[in-house]
C-alpha cells in the first residue's frame, strides 16, 4: 500500500503494510500529490531475523549503530536483551529513497509495537532533513500572527511548559510541535518552521509550515530577562537542539544550513520562570 504525505514541504510516498497507528498519527499530513516525491519510503516488518552484511559499524548512541550497508550509509538498532538487530534504516546516497526494515519484537517481548515504524521513520527523518537543507531542532514549536517561534531548552527546563504560557496569554497562539518540529531553508532564501508528525510524549502537532522569525533557548530563573544570543554561545547552543550528522557530507550540508539560518533568524536566551510575565517578556523581545 502506498501513501502519501506531504511534511514539511517534503512530498513523501510511503510504501507500507497496513498499520493504522502509522495511517493515524500521519492521517492530517496525507496529500494526494500527482507530481512525483522528493522522498520515498519502503516500510516492511519481519519476523525472521535480520541479517546485515555491513561495514564500519560505528555506535553512535545506546543500542544505535551506523555502518555502510551495500556501500550505502545506514543505521541499525539493537537490542541487546534480545540478541538481535530490531531495525535497519538503508538510505540511498542522496537520501531521497529510504528503506526500513523492523523486526517483529513481540516475537520476543510481550509488548507492543504498535508505534514502532512511526518512530522509526521519525528518526530517519533527521538524517534526511539534513541532507536537504534543514533540521529535524528538538524544541517546542509555536506560530502566532508575528510568525513562529522555536523554544529549546534541555529536558525537563520548562519548554512546553513555556508554550503553554503562550497559549494562555495570547489568542493567536497555536503549537506546531511541541518536540520535534523541522526548520529548513524555502525557495526564496527564507526559513521555515514546519509541523511534523513526530511530537514526543504530548503528541501535540499541527500540520502547518510558517516563517521562523527566532529561536529562543530557555533557562530557568527566579525573574524574567531576554537577551541576544552571542557568537560565542551560538554553536553551542543550536546544535545541542540537533542530532550529530553522519559523516562528513552530511556535516557540510549542517554547517551550510546552519549559516544561512543564523545570517537570518534571530537568536536569543530567555532566563524565566513559569509566571505569565515570562510569555509577555519573550515576545515583545522578539516581535519588537
């Protein structure tokens, strides 16, 4: 069965079994398109063990490895419990086509995995994001008529937390993403926040593409204070919000990406706590 959707300005065709979890969460994303995909997709499940014939396995975060599978960049999963590979994401050399194969884990656990090739496909998405002009930037995400704003913080400092603020203060506000939303450079130049399907614990999305007019990174504090972003601090800061590129191709294509966005978008850290004043302080600095 093949769907398409259209993410973040990206038409995408995906070839997979029936999965209604997978067929829900992307169900307000579906377009009809005609023209043919910029990304493809093949999903496939399997319960027979997955055999990989692969080169420079390198781990690049717990249980996750990246390796050359038919000369090809591709990540596997393992499950160390298990004994066995769980997942493998193929991608071509220009990462238009990605392949994902995952194990059937009931097989070995009595659990569900009724959510397993939704995130798997979420995950592929930061490597292919990156090699076409954007990032896959863990924020919490919101739009309002001045234009979108990402929040980016460490886990656990108030991000949603702080849109939330937003919400109740301010009528025109709405939650694009409230986790992993995409910013990517458009065809005039600009940047643009874009909805993904993809939201963390919350699940909260929408499926909207907007101008990205800051990128605000938060830190707790007993008041309320806005400044801009130094050179020194911004490196730092944005790519904590991104996962680490690949191999070198994919570096270059981050450091080209990352230059335009900075040359455009502004950059600030908001020191706050979790009074109202904070939302108020945040966008009168931001939407002078």
């Amino acid at each position: 069965m093949i769907k398409n959707y259209t993410i973040a300005d990206f038409n995408i065709a995906v070839n997979i079994d029936s999965d209604d979890y997978f067929e829900q969460m992307l169900s307000q994303y579906e377009n009809n398109f005609s023209s043919q995909p910029h990304i493809t997709y093949v999903i496939k499940r399997t319960g027979e063990k997955i055999e990989v014939d692969f080169k420079n396995l390198v781990n690049i975060s717990p249980d996750k490895y990246y390796c050359k599978v038919d000369g090809n960049d591709a990540i596997i999963n393992y499950d160390p419990v298990a004994g066995k590979i769980i997942a493998l994401t193929k991608y071509n050399h220009n990462f238009t086509a990605v392949e994902i194969t995952s194990y059937d884990v009931t097989n070995d656990y009595d659990i569900s995995t009724r959510n397993f090739n939704h995130n798997l496909m979420g995950n592929s998405m930061h490597h292919v994001a990156a090699m076409h002009s954007g990032f896959v930037f863990h924020s919490s995400s919101l739009c309002c008529s001045d234009g979108g704003v990402l929040f980016s913080a460490e886990s656990g400092t108030g991000k949603s937390t702080h849109t939330a603020l937003w919400l109740s203060e301010f009528d025109d506000a709405q939650i694009i993403n409230d986790d992993t939303p995409i910013i990517k450079l458009n065809r005039t130049g600009g940047v643009d926040l874009c909805g993904t399907p993809w939201a963390g614990t919350t699940g909260i999305n929408l499926n909207k593409v907007v101008p990205l007019k800051a990128i605000v990174f938060i830190e707790r504090s007993k008041t309320n204070s806005i400044r801009r972003v130094t050179d020194k601090e911004t490196i730092k800061l944005f790519f904590e919000a991104v996962i680490p590129p690949l191999n070198p191709r994919m570096y270059a294509e981050y450091v080209s990406t990352f230059n335009s966005i900075y040359s455009s978008v502004p950059m600030y850290v908001l020191s706050c706590n979790m009074d109202p004043e904070a939302a108020h302080v945040a966008r009168n600095a931001v939407f002078l």
